[in-house]
C-alpha cells in the first residue's frame, strides 16, 4: 500500500472560485525553499483539467480543458501554453491553447480527422508551431496553433505512436512507437519519415539529447531503456532494472537523463555520457510526468497518488516541495516567466 512521503512542515491547502477566469486556486506551503520561478503546466487526465502552477508562489490555477489531457507544454517566452486533448471515447482530436497570464483556455484547435493526439513539443524558437502525435493515425503533426491549421501530417510508418522527442534546433523528431516496438525519425525540414529504429517492446517514454546524437526510449515491458545512436540507426546500449519506464526527459546540457518508474514509485538519474543511473529518488508514489527546468537544476515531476506535481532539486538530491493538481496528473510542461 503507498503511504505518501513526510512533508516537513505544515500542509495548507486553501482552494478558492475565481470568477473571472473559471479557474480555481490551489496553494501550498513548500517544503524548504526554493529559488524557482516561472511556470509548470500538467495535464490531469481524470479531472478535464489542467494545472497552471506558479513556481514563485507555489500555487496553481485550476483550468477546464476538455475530457482526456494528457500532455502539456508551454511556448520558449512563457506565454502561451497547450495541452493535448486525447479524449476517452469518443477519441479526441483537439489541442487547447492557453494564454498563461490569464491562466484561461483562449481558444481550442481542431486537428479533424487526426485522433487521439498526445505529445506536444513546440518547435525551437517558434510560438506558433508545435509538433503532435496522432496516435491513432499513426502521424506527427505540425500545428500552427495561431491559425489553427495542420500544415502537415507526415507519416510515422508504425503503430502507436505516442511520445514525442525534438532535437534543440528542431530539425529532428523521434516517436515513440507503442504497437510496433520502434522508434520513428522524422526530418522537420522536409517535412518526411526518414527510417525506424526497432527498440524494446511497448516503448512509449522517449528522450532526444539536444544535438540529437541519441535518443532513450523505454520499453514497458521489458523495463528496459534503449540507447539509439542516430548515427548509425543503432541501439549502442540498453539499461535495465526498471518496472515501467513511463517516462523520460534529458536535461538542456546533454548530461542528464531522468527515467519515470511509476509502478516502482521512484524516478531514476542517470549520467548521459556514462549511460548509467547514478542515484533515484523513492517513494514518490507513482511518478508519471517529467521535465527539466533550462538551467538543469530542478526536475518537475507528477505524481499520481497524491496527486500532485514534486519539485525535485537535482543537486541537493532530494524532493524539496509539492503542489497539489488534479486526478491522474501526467504530463506537465515549464515555462519561463514571460516579460
């Protein structure tokens, strides 16, 4: 049976209506204090909702957004934000767009024909344009969130695919195929499917080093992380002792690798160059969702049996505060304070 971890101090959570935006307020007290700011968005799968959290005050907005979030992200200046609308059945096929100073849904994208979208990752540089999985139609979309329109749909050639990683100058896009046991390679500028990569079955956690020179994908069956060298189109490694490699992230630098291991209750660190796990944090209670603040100095990680979205400070190796969100919170997204 989980038991949650001990918070040091007192818990407080005050929940209050605001009218103007339709949104709730949720705050907490931290833990110790952290030296954080800008702001995390979570995608609560169970609730229609997303979570809009300010990192400077601790609290989140709660956001209606539609039936089935499941990943969130927010644009390279902070100001917009967008969750992928998966839907349950029917399968959905939107993405809400989010204005972050007003913490409210500005307008909803339909994708029409393309279903069941689920990773979102903005394009390098770029605040109208974000690249999404469609699931059940087996593509990558490039959306222009500002007119509304899918101005490409480029064929991911497997099953299920369901995770997404861009390389830092968004030229390259990898997915993670669930139903074929592969991961996709797709050219951002010509717009095209370039091969597959076949990896351990069922991957759906995948994580892109910024110059694109390897890609982690995790394979929910074997409990394994395949370590693909793009040069040759390789697995050159493979590391093991995981349950359920949900999810991945690597920090901006290269050098650091996070695994989301919900069904062992822990998230594993490893050091990129060397391809190892050096330390995991426990008892975290089923963790879903991960990112890396820029600087590499915080991960921001969702926890299902809280709920609640942890910060973990990277160099103090520990868990150093908690913000309550919505049931079932799973992808969440960073962004900076927009000036």
């Amino acid at each position: 049976m989980y038991r949650p971890p001990r918070v040091i101090g007192r818990a407080l959570f005050i929940i209050a209506l605001l009218g103007c935006t339709g949104a709730a307020l949720v705050e907490s007290i931290r833990e110790t204090w952290m030296p954080l700011e800008g702001y995390a968005l979570v995608a609560n799968q169970q609730s229609a909702s997303a979570s809009l959290i300010d990192l400077r005050r601790d609290s989140a907005r709660t956001i209606p957004v539609g039936v089935g979030p499941h990943e969130a992200a927010i644009s390279p200046s902070g100001r917009i934000g967008v969750v992928t609308i998966y839907g349950q059945q029917p399968a959905g096929n939107e993405l809400a767009i989010i204005d972050i100073r007003t913490a409210a849904v500005t307008k909803t994208v339909s994708l029409g024909e393309y279903t069941r979208p689920h990773g979102v990752v903005f394009l390098a540089g770029n605040e109208s344009r974000v690249v999404v999985t469609s699931e059940a139609t087996q593509r990558l979309l490039v959306v222009n969130i500002e007119t509304g329109q899918v101005e490409s749909a480029i064929p991911t050639n497997a099953n299920g695919s369901h995770m997404a990683g861009v390389t830092a100058d968004g030229k390259r896009a990898f997915t993670a195929n669930i139903g074929s046991g592969s991961v996709s390679e797709i050219d951002l500028v010509e717009r095209k499917f370039v091969r597959t990569v076949p990896v351990g079955p069922r991957p759906e956690g995948i994580a892109v080093t910024p110059d694109g020179k390897e890609v982690w994908a995790g394979s929910n069956t074997d409990g394994t992380v395949s370590i693909v060298e793009t040069a040759t189109g390789q697995v050159a490694a493979k590391l093991s002792g995981f349950t359920l490699p949900y999810r991945l992230a690597i920090s901006a630098d290269g050098r650091t690798a996070i695994i989301c291991d919900p069904q062992a209750n822990r998230i594993a660190i490893a050091d990129v160059a060397m391809r190892r796990v050096i330390w995991d944090v426990t008892e975290l209670g089923s963790p879903r969702g991960v990112t890396i603040t820029p600087d590499g100095a915080f991960a921001l990680v969702t926890v299902a049996a809280d709920p609640s979205m942890a910060v973990v400070d990277l160099k103090a190796k520990k868990v150093v505060g908690r913000v309550p969100v919505g049931a079932s919170p799973d992808g969440v997204g960073f962004g900076p304070l927009s000036r």
